[in-house]
C-alpha cells in the first residue's frame, strides 16, 4: 500500500517554487492559483522572505497550490477505485491541517479551484482571528508523552498538535507559553514556533464560522481514495464528511500520529510526502523507526520525480488487496445534541434505516444506515454532544455469500 502524505502551513521556505519553475506550465499553474486565492502566489513562492510568507492569509493556499501542482506533475495518483464495505485500497491519503484540503482534492472529493478557494478563505479567517487576541504555539519535544500533555493542560494550554515522534505542539495564551517554556516537564524541550496564533484551539471560532457559512454552497463527491482524518486517525467514508471534517479541525486538535498509526495499521509500504516535503517524512521516519520494509520519499525538488512516478506505478501495476472487516463506524455529519432511535443493539437494519438525529444550533439533521447491517453497539446517548466526524454507533456490514 502507498501513503501519500500533504504538508501544512509551518513547511514552506522562501523560493520554495523557484527549481519548480523550469517545468512546463508551472508558471500559469501559479498565476492561476494566485487567481483564485486572490494573492501572488507566484511572487510570494520565489522572491517572498520568510517573514512574507509565514502571514497565515496566504501561505495556506501557497502551500496547497504547490503539493496539488507536483500532484499533478506526477500524472496522477492510482485510481480512481470502486470501494465498497468489503473491497480494501491500494492507495491511503492523509494531510496536516490545511493539507487536509490537498488531501480532499487527491481523494476525489473537492477540485483544485474549490480547494485552493477554499484555502484562502481558511487562510483569511485564521489570520483575522489571530489579530483578535494574542496567543502563540511551541513545541515540546521529548518528555513523558502523559507528564507532556499533563503539564500543557496545567498552564491553560491546548495540545494543538500531536504529531507522533515524541513531538507535541502547546498552544494558547503567550503568558501559559512562556511559563511552560520555563518549566518545561522532565527530558523535554520547548521551542516557541514563528507562527501567528493558537491554531486548532477555541481561539479560531470565529474562523469556523465563517467557514460553516461555506460550505454550504460545495458540492463535493464522495471519496474515491481511502482518506484518513486529522481528528482521530479514521477513515471518511463521505464528502459532507470530509467537508465537515475541515471546518471542525479548525478549532480542534490535530491527531497526525493517530493518521500514523493507522498508516502502520495498514500495512504501507511506501510513502510519498508532497511538497513543500520534509516535516512529515520525518515524522513518519521517526514514528516507525527500526521498520525497514518502508520507503519513506520526500519530494524536495523534481529531481525526486521519478522515484516518486516508479512508487506510483509499482502500486498501479498491484492487485487491489480485499477484506472483510469486523465492523465500521457511523459518524455524526454535524455538530449538535445527538438523539438516538429507538433501536436496540444487535438489530438488522436496512440501507436507509434512521439511527439518530443531530440538532444543531442551525439545523437539524438525521442519521441514516448507509448499507445493510446489524447494529452492533450504541456508542452515544441521549442528550450527547458531537461534533462532525464524532462516532455515533459500531453497525456489522452484511456480507453477499
């Protein structure tokens, strides 16, 4: 199986476009995607300092265009495929944080347009949010991963990223940062970050809800590639999952080293991380330290393409692996308070069957079997809050003999 990994806002560098210039249409592909996001991406991503491009309004949509353009260099990704309960995939996705947008585009659920829009109003909404109050991020690298995250909480501050490979990211107020700076917890380091808030916290609310406000409007497909979620490691089986999905990470933590897990989980064998690469290759290499039946391949420059095109036809040329799993989960399309139906475990349900209704500050929105199966086990109660992606209920597909 093939990871193919997106990078977020943290991996750019000044003239990080410049060496990919000299292939054809990369100069329109920029000036195009500047277009959209209402921003010189191809300015900012050759000639731009790193001051420039660390203003969160446009390094979003920067960092986006330029894994979706290699992405498209590369000539595509394997698929895409058929997928239902009992078919497995041969290909994974998973990106950190606005990665998560380039991610959508190579699962097959939003296109390059909608997502580099997309990205630029994330962008916006999360600069003009950070200027409301400030508030920082660090990293604490090293340390007791529960003495880490204990001693975050006791300075008021938000695990903002957990990223796998011993590497947690603090975020909140500058005083709660500076005192986890001084006493930091044992065998553990923490190194303020040049960023220009708290991402991933409640301080980006208003940023969700402007997204929210959008997403309205998208239409996206459903997934076509297996898409692991920043929330918890789990696959999306839905594009108004997947939408939901990125405008809920925005005020929630990201979870990449449960993306990692569920990587190792899955048996991969090769991962590519787009540009600008580097982060999370390293964090994949260091999280899976001593396994050496893993290639792990950062796109640095376009020298790195052909390895990249021979990872990708390696698993054009594989069968598609089956399997039948045990259970899947069903998850919560909206934030809201959840009511069950009056439906005991271990019931049969048919495709369309309603198992829960979701009401919400703005609507409300029921839950229905999307296959036939038996509900295995409730994992909500009455009255319970969600947020979108939250799992409400384990359901045993039905398997055709």
């Amino acid at each position: 199986m093939l990871a193919v990994l997106a990078p977020g806002q943290g991996a750019q560098k000044p003239g990080m476009l410049t060496d990919w210039l000299e292939l054809p249409g990369a100069e329109s592909f920029f000036r195009w995607a500047g277009a959209i996001a209402d921003a010189d991406l191809l300015e900012l991503g050759t000639t731009g300092d790193a001051e420039a491009i660390k203003d969160t309004a446009v390094t979003q949509p920067l960092v986006v265009a330029m894994s979706l353009f290699v992405a498209r260099e590369l000539g595509g990704l394997p698929g895409p495929v058929a997928h239902t309960p009992q078919t497995g995939r041969d290909v994974v996705i998973a990106g950190h944080s606005v990665g998560e947008l380039t991610a959508a585009v190579l699962a097959g659920v939003l296109s390059i347009e909608a997502a580099i829009a997309l990205t630029a109003v994330r962008g916006r909404a999360m600069a003009a949010a950070c200027a409301q109050t400030p508030t920082g991020m660090s990293a604490v690298l090293g340390g007791d991963p529960a003495e880490v995250l204990a001693a975050i909480e006791a300075h008021g501050l938000t695990p903002a990223n957990v990223n796998g490979a011993g590497q947690v990211v603090a975020a909140g107020s500058l005083d709660g940062l500076a005192a986890l700076k001084a006493d930091p917890p044992a065998k553990a380091r923490v190194m303020p970050l040049s960023v220009a808030g708290a991402f991933h916290t409640e301080y980006m609310a208003s940023a969700r809800t402007t997204l929210e406000g959008l997403i309205g409007g998208l239409r996206p497909a459903q997934p076509s590639r297996l898409l692991v979620s920043n929330k918890d490691g789990s696959a999306v089986e839905t594009g108004a999952g997947v939408l939901n999905r990125l405008v809920s990470q925005v005020t929630n933590p990201v979870r990449f080293d449960a993306c990692l897990d569920t990587l190792r989980e899955l048996g991969v064998t090769a991962v590519i991380e787009l540009p600008p690469a580097g982060a999370l290759a390293g964090l994949a290499k260091r999280d899976w330290k001593g396994r050496h039946d893993v290639e792990v391949l950062a796109i640095t420059g376009p020298a790195d393409l052909d390895r990249a095109r021979e990872l990708i036809a390696a698993e054009r040329g594989r069968a598609e692996a089956e399997h039948l799993p045990d259970w899947r989960v069903v998850v919560s399309p909206a934030r809201g308070s959840i009511s069950p139906a009056d439906v005991a475990e271990g019931t049969r349900l048919p495709a369309g069957t309603k198992l829960a209704t979701v009401t919400g500050r703005r609507e409300t929105v029921d839950v229905a079997a999307g296959y036939d199966g038996v509900l295995a086990e409730w994992l909500v109660a009455e009255g319970d809050l969600v947020d979108a992606g939250d799992p409400l209920a384990r359901l045993y597909p039905e398997v055709s003999a």
